[in-house]
C-alpha cells in the first residue's frame, strides 16, 4: 500500500494547526461521483468529472496540488480527493454516464462538516445506471476489482433518495460487499417505484390542457 | 460553490467544485491495515514472538567472583 509522506509543517504554511493528530488504521468510507468514458478505449475508465482525469486500476489515486506550499489536502485550499457522507449532497453533470459509487479514502485526511478530502482514494463499489450494458459493468469490475452493481434508476436519481434515508445510505457506505449487494437489491423495487411515481406526477403536471377549439 | 484555488491537476481556476464538504473540523491520517487497493500486500503489523524462557544451555546465575 502506498504509505503518504508526513506533510511538513512550517510557518507560512496553508495548513491548521489543529493539535495532535488521530491516527486510524482504516480508510474513511464516502459517495462520489466519477463518470464512465464514453469511447471504447475510456469505456473501462472510471473518470473523475470535474477533473476529466481517470482513475487508475489497481493502484491507489494520489491528489495533486500545484501549490508548492503544501502537499493535497490543504486546509486552506480545496485539493484532494472527496467524498460525502450524504449522497444526496452530491452535484451531478448533465452526462448520463455518471454513475455514483464509495470511495475509500485514506493517507492524510481533512475532514468538514459534511464530507473528507484526502491525499489517497479508491473505488469501494460502483452503481451504475440502467443505461450501462452489462459487459460494460464486467469489464469494469474486472479491471479495478471492486464490485459495479445495477441501479434500475438513474444513479442521480439513487443518490437522491439515499440521501433522504441517510441510515440506509451510511449502512450501504459501510457494509461488507455482500451486505451492499443485499441492501442495493432488497432497495430497487421501492426505489424504482418511487421514481415511477414521481415521473408520473411530472408528466401529469406538465401536460397541456386539452382546449376546445373555439370559433373566432 | 467556485474555487480559486489550484484543486487538482487538469482544474482550471475559477471552476465549479464537485462538492462542498464544509468547514474543516480536524485534520488525521488514515493508514488502513489492509490496502483498499485490490491485490495490494496489506500493511500487516509485524508481531515479534519474544521467548521470555532462559535458554537451557544459558548459565541462569553467575556466582560473584570472590574479591582479591
């Protein structure tokens, strides 16, 4: 495992001096969003959608900061890797490739309010969209070897509604793979009902009232 | 929320940011026992079996030379 180096702390510096720090000897766990390559050769690629940068397989993501003040996280600055512990917090482009996903994140940690940045990240798991073919969701399982599961609604769709059960999404962030895969898979039905629910009510309010025609 | 930081490479200034985590609350390090990267050797502590028996073949009490 990569072992990130010790941020020197000097005057001058853009880091908080905010005590002695607590080590842990496991990885934080929050939602993120990547974005799935478009073109064969990306196809496989879990993209970071702001960044526009993929993510290696099979080796740990190390933030990058052009700051020569300090190493990603800085406190002042908004490098680093990030995740939240409220999926529905989470912004989403208008790609309907994104798919939602946790990250494992570890190496030197800054924490908010509402979520972490941090120096190193991997995928934990993936959920992906309808849209997403199965050989697709094979072939990336396959080359970051993390589990990439099916979501009968749209990821974004997903994250809303986790985010409004947050004792269902922290127990989805947290569980072991076979417990996500039970949890994802007893969820959809309700999910999927609530989303056919909503777009129902959506198509109901936005349909035009039928006018007779009237003679001028 | 727009940044006008250097976030990470690639992101121009002035940027949208992907998410706000709040204001800080601490700062640590995370060093997880085993990697979360798959196939990666996990950083197992070492444990060092310390034998707290003397050695048969060790002398357990050396008599004092008598002083000359």
């Amino acid at each position: 495992m990569t072992s990130p180096p010790r941020e020197p702390r000097g005057a001058g510096e853009d880091v908080l001096d905010v005590g002695p720090a607590p080590d842990v000897p496991h990885p934080v766990l929050g939602w993120r969003t990547w974005r799935l390559g478009r073109r064969a050769q990306r196809r496989t690629d879990l993209i970071a959608p702001l960044a526009g940068l993929p993510w290696p397989s099979r080796q740990a993501m190390v933030a990058f900061c052009a700051s020569p003040t300090h190493a990603p996280p800085g406190d002042r600055c908004g490098c680093g890797l990030y995740a939240v512990a409220d999926p529905g917090r989470l912004d989403w482009g208008p790609s309907d490739h994104e798919v939602l996903g946790v990250v494992a994140l570890w190496g030197q940690v800054v924490e908010g309010t509402r979520g972490w940045r941090a120096s190193h990240g991997y995928p934990r798991f993936v959920v992906t969209g309808p849209a997403i073919a199965e050989e697709q969701r094979a072939a990336l399982a396959r080359r970051y070897g993390v589990p990439v599961h099916r979501s009968e609604v749209p990821p974004r769709v997903l994250a809303a509604q986790l985010g409004a059960d947050r004792a269902r999404a922290d127990a989805l962030r947290r569980g072991s793979d076979a417990e996500v895969a039970t949890a994802l898979a007893a969820g959809m039905p309700e999910w999927r009902r609530r989303w056919s629910a909503g777009q129902a009510a959506a198509e109901t309010a936005c349909r035009p009232r039928r006018r007779g025609w009237r003679r001028r | 929320m727009v940044h006008n930081q250097p976030l990470v490479r690639g992101v121009p200034r002035g940027s949208v940011l992907p998410v706000d985590i709040g204001p800080v609350r601490q700062r640590f390090t995370a060093e997880p026992v085993s990697s979360p990267v798959p196939g990666e050797p996990s950083a197992e502590p070492v444990i060092e079996l310390v034998r707290d028996e003397p050695a048969h073949d060790a002398p357990t009490h050396v008599p004092a030379e008598p002083a000359r």
